[in-house]
C-alpha cells in the first residue's frame, strides 16, 4: 500500500469533513450544506463506509485527500502532509517532488522565525507600543505578535525568494513590530511589519508573495475565524491586523481581514468555503466607502450576503471595542444589508429625483447589478424605481447597460429628434398608460418621416412587450431608442404626451398643406386644388 493510500485509510472522512461542514443523519450517510457553491438546501453527501463526498447539486466529490485539497486550496502533497500529520505517518521523502521540498523549507523557516520573533517581544519598543494600544502581553502571545530586530537570528538562513530578504540582501521587516500571517491550517506563512515611529515608511511593511503565500488568495486570521464563523454563520471583514485583534476581544472571532490588498475574488471564494453571509466593518470615510464597494462587486458574484456596518465617523474599532464593546457587537449585529446600505448612501450623495442624480445613482449601481441574479437585478430597480420616480422597466435596462455607442461624443442624440418626438417615446417606455395614444402617434411619425417611427410602429404591433424587448426588436435602431430612453431630463406625464401628439398633428397638418399648395400652385391639378381646400378647412 503506498502512503497516500495509507494516508486514506487512516483518516476519517466524517471527522474531517464534519469539522468544517454541519452535517446530520441522513440514512446510511450524512448530509449537510456544500462548501463549494451556494445553496440553501442540503445537496451534499458523505458516505462514511465508502470514504466518499459527493454534492449532487455542483458535482463536486472525491475521497479525503480531495476534499481537504479542495476545501484548503492545497497542492496535493502538501494535503497528504497535512492529514499525516494529524494522524501521525511519517511521510516518506518526496525526492521527486522539488516544489514539495521548497515548500516544506519555507513553513520551516517562517516556523523558526515566528518563533524568534515572539521571544524577542517582551521589554522591546513592540512591547510598549501595544501596552499604548491598550493590549496586553497574553494578546501577544495569542495572535503570536513579536519584535522584528535590525538582524535575523544566528540559526536563519534565507535565500533570495524566500520573501524575508529585500534585493539588496538586507532583511525586509526590521525593527517593526511583527504580526503573522496564517494559512487555513495554521501555518506561518508571511508577516505584516508594523511602524514603531512616524519616521518609519511605509506604516506597514508586508511579506511578498512565496511559494507559500499569495496575498489575494489569504485572509488574516482565516485559520481562527473560520471555525467561529460558521457557528455564527458570518465572517466579519475589516480593514486592518488590529481591527481583527480588536474585534475579538469583544467577542465577534469570527473577523477577517485582508493583508494589504483589496479584496479579490479568491479572497470571496475562500469566504464561501465557510459561510453564506459577510459583514464589511470598514472606516466611515471617502477611502473606506470605497473599499467597500470594490469588495461587494467579488462577494456578490459568488453568491454571498453582504452586510455593512457603519462606524460612526470619526470613529474606528479599536476606539469602539475599547470604550463600548457591547455596542459594537450590537453595530455588527443589526448592520443592514449592502442595498440597503448603498441606496442609503446614493441619497444621500445626489438628488435622486433629478434626472442627474438618478443617472448618477444608476452608474453606481450597475457593476453590482451585473453581478447578481436577474430576480435580485428586478428587486434593486423596484426599489430604485420609487427612490427616483423612474419605471422600473427603464431601470433595470439602464442597469444592464444598455445604452446608445456614440463614436462621436459630440453627438446629441435628443437634438436629432423633434422634442415632441423625444416626450412621447420617453412616454411610452415609462408608462403603460401612455400605450393609448400609440396608434394616433404612428400615424403622426410615418406621416411626418420622424427618425423613431420604427420603434414607435414596433411598439404599436407589440404594446405587451416590455422595454428591454422593445429594444431588441429594434435591430439596428436599438441604439437610438436606449439613448432617446435614458437621456438625462425630466420624466413625460401624459399630460406632456397629449400635448405632444398634438404638436405633433399640428405639424404634419402644416406639412401636408404645404406640400398640396405646391402642388396646386405648380400645375392646374382639380385633384391638388381639393386636397389643398379640405386641408384648409382642418385648420
């Protein structure tokens, strides 16, 4: 038997799966909800006599070692060290395994590091800087915060690559405080070098990307709030190493943050391996508002609720945490959800009445719109709708962007158009009502030539059809309507609609007696001549 086989004999698959997945009985097997993709209902299966998963909702299965690869993103023989180590098989030497060999180097050199590095902690400036925080030695202990001297202990020898070392050979991370960075499985795999006086730059000084390390695929503090999290079925996000360190001494240890990065979708992918529900704790300014909106667009995508929770401003966690811990927790725990959060914040930065501001508002909202479902898509322009006035029709067109390509920026797409040509299509794209008017309003646009009689003709054969339909029954004027549609302006009532057609008879009116006129005046045509006196008596 070779030890990979071993390996999978020795383990069991309940323990370890059951570790990360909330399993129940289910006949032979077990049953629970799959890491691997969203869903509400249980669809995933473990088969204790067969050593097996299997999801039957997205296909994911295999036995142990797949599964810890999976879930753990691991290569695999570093998911074959990892459940030797649990159940205590020597692995062989991997000669053949290079990578493998590296890799192994690395976890042992960051190890002995780590380890230095906290030694070095008590009595250092590290040390009186976290007793100004107002963190005691025992929190260093715990999240493993140490001293960064000017040199590396006598017993470390790094290469170039091994991200400790800058490219002049000095060392990266000296005379910092030390934060470490774990893997999902407990692993020191990188540091976070804190300031320890305003001369220093930058204020934080992170590891480089290793073998071992990729900064958009790692969480800090992944390998503690994983396990928290799905008992409180969330994860908190926040900004910084002490915000995390911060937030769980007021008891939410279910907090993450990113090592110097934005947020990624791996980062997202990692999340839903835990949870189905995050809450962003981030500061309440420009920069964090920001930082807001560039992590909802990866964790909508992968299916996961978002949360916010607001700070007060001027106000950051480790202010909250320290001086009202229970209030804090009670902030985190009734944070509304993101579209609450984010319509919120659009009103109160444009006027959403206004043709501006809603078309402002819409530009927000369409890269989060795209990354959800059409039904969610429906329910954030409903609500839209009443916010602004707008239908939700021409809502959820402008969210799935569809617009008018205009090669030449100067063009004006209105300008082309009669205003009367422009109210009443404007009219019919917003308001069901309006459709009443749609056969005297062909009528007009074919007699006068108008540039949207197409559309409005379309519209008239189909008045069912909703906007987006409308517009890609359009064909090549398609373009043109959802520019005619969307412009910026005040939204037609049918008041402005009627008014509209009859301008817009008056003028075919003024046209069709010019043109008998002509005709009289240019040959002595009887036909001509009556046209022209019936024209008159119209007038």
């Amino acid at each position: 038997m070779d030890q990979a086989a071993r390996i999978k004999d020795a383990a069991n698959i309940v323990d370890i799966v059951g570790e990360v997945v909330e399993l129940r009985r289910s006949g032979s097997g077990l049953m629970g909800r799959c890491p691997f993709h969203n869903e509400k209902t249980g669809s995933f299966h473990v088969s204790p006599d067969k050593r097996r998963f299997k999801c039957f909702g997205c296909g994911e299965g295999g036995d142990v070692l797949d599964f810890v690869q999976k879930f753990h993103g691991l290569e695999f023989m570093d998911a074959l060290r990892l459940l030797a180590d649990r159940y205590g098989i020597t692995l062989e030497d991997q000669k053949g395994d290079d990578q493998y060999r590296n890799r192994t180097r690395l976890r042992a050199l960051y190890a002995a590091m780590q380890e230095s590095y906290a030694r070095a902690l008590p009595g250092s400036s590290a040390a009186a800087y976290l007793i100004r925080r107002g963190l005691t030695l025992q929190v260093a202990e715990e999240f493993g915060i140490g001293f960064a001297a000017d040199q590396l202990p006598r017993d470390v020898k790094p290469q170039q690559g091994d991200g400790i070392l800058a490219k002049s050979g000095r060392v990266l991370i000296r005379s910092r405080l030390t934060v470490p960075i774990y893997d999902s499985t407990g692993n020191v795999i990188a540091f976070a070098g804190r300031a320890l006086s305003d001369l220093q730059e930058p204020k934080y000084l992170n590891s480089p990307q290793t073998p071992i390390y990729s900064k958009k695929a790692t969480l800090y503090n992944m390998h503690r709030a994983g396990p928290a999290g799905r008992r409180a079925r969330r994860i908190v996000i926040t900004e910084g190493y002490f915000d995390v360190i911060a937030s769980h001494r007021a008891g939410i240890p279910e907090t993450v943050a990113v090592c110097g990065t934005a947020f990624t979708p791996e980062h997202a992918k990692l999340l839903m391996r835990q949870v189905r529900q995050v809450v962003l704790v981030f500061d309440n300014d420009e920069a964090g508002r920001k930082a807001t909106e560039k992590a909802a667009t990866p964790l909508l995508s992968a299916g996961i609720e978002i949360k916010v929770c607001e700070l007060p401003e001027g106000q950051d966690i480790d202010d909250l945490c320290r001086n009202d811990a229970d209030g804090y927790r009670a902030m985190v725990d009734k944070a509304p959800d993101f579209w609450t959060h984010l319509l919120h914040r659009l009103g109160q930065e444009y006027a959403l009445r206004s043709p501006s501001g809603s078309n402002k508002a819409i530009e927000r909202l369409r890269p989060f719109a795209a990354a959800v479902s059409p039904v969610e898509r429906s329910t954030l322009a409903a609500e839209l709708s009443t916010l602004t006035g707008a239908s939700q029709q021409l809502i959820e067109a402008a969210l799935r962007g569809r617009r008018a390509p205009q090669s030449d920026p100067s063009r004006n797409s209105d300008a082309e158009c009669l205003p009367a040509e422009a109210t009443l299509v404007r009219l019919f794209a917003d308001e069901p009502e309006a459709l009443t008017l749609l056969e005297d309003a062909r009528r007009v646009f074919e007699g006068l030539g108008l540039r949207m009689s197409s559309a409005v003709s379309i519209l008239a054969d189909h008045p069912e059809v909703e906007y987006g339909e409308w517009e890609m029954r359009c064909g090549e004027a398609a373009g043109d309507l959802a520019a005619l549609v969307m412009a910026e302006g005040p939204r037609p009532s049918i008041a402005d609609g009627k008014a509209a057609l009859r301008a817009l008879e008056r003028e075919l009116l003024r046209r069709r007696r010019r043109e008998a006129l002509a005709a009289a005046q240019s040959a002595d045509d009887g036909a001509a001549l009556d046209a022209l006196i019936e024209i008159a008596s119209k007038a």
